[in-house]
C-alpha cells in the first residue's frame, strides 16, 4: 500500500520588475513560509523560498579543556614598575 502526502503551500507569481520594486515585501512573505515564483516575459526565472530551519547545537562547558597552552609561562605576570614605564615609552 502506497500513500502520498500532499503539502499544499501558496506560491506567487511575480514579474522581475516587480520583485525588484519589492524585495523586502517579498522576502518576508518568503518568511511566514510563502514560495515566490519570478517570472521574466512568464517564464519562470528563479523561486524564493523559506530557508530550511536549522536547529542551533548546544555547546558543552569544558569541551576545550587542555587545548590551549602558553608559550610564555610569564604571559600572565603583573609587569614590574621598569616593564610598565618601558611599555608606556613604546620601548617594550
């Protein structure tokens, strides 16, 4: 037994003047899920359709744990008063 499932979705028909003319009108009627058919001397040139939806992975906490190292185990250290003075002439 064989069954066929039938999406019914509105599709518009519109001149490329038109599209042009309209194109933020179109794109959010494309949005709420219309397809938009655009025609050149009705014949159609391209379709606007709603983008698939893609559900955003959730991310796990300490994923990146031991990936990164420091070359320079002194990277983090507060700077000395001569390191400082030195960084602030542009010597540093």
């Amino acid at each position: 037994m064989m069954t066929h499932i039938c999406y019914t979705t509105f599709m518009a028909n519109v001149k490329i003047a038109y599209a042009k003319a309209h194109l933020p009108e179109l794109l959010e009627r494309v949005a709420q899920g219309e397809r938009i058919v655009i025609s050149r001397y009705n014949t159609p040139m391209a379709e606007l359709v709603p983008a698939p939806k893609t559900e955003k992975v959730q991310r796990k906490f300490g994923t990146g744990k031991g990936k990164a190292m420091l070359i320079d185990p002194r990277a983090l250290d507060p700077m000395t008063d001569d390191e400082a003075e030195a960084f602030l002439q542009g010597r540093y």
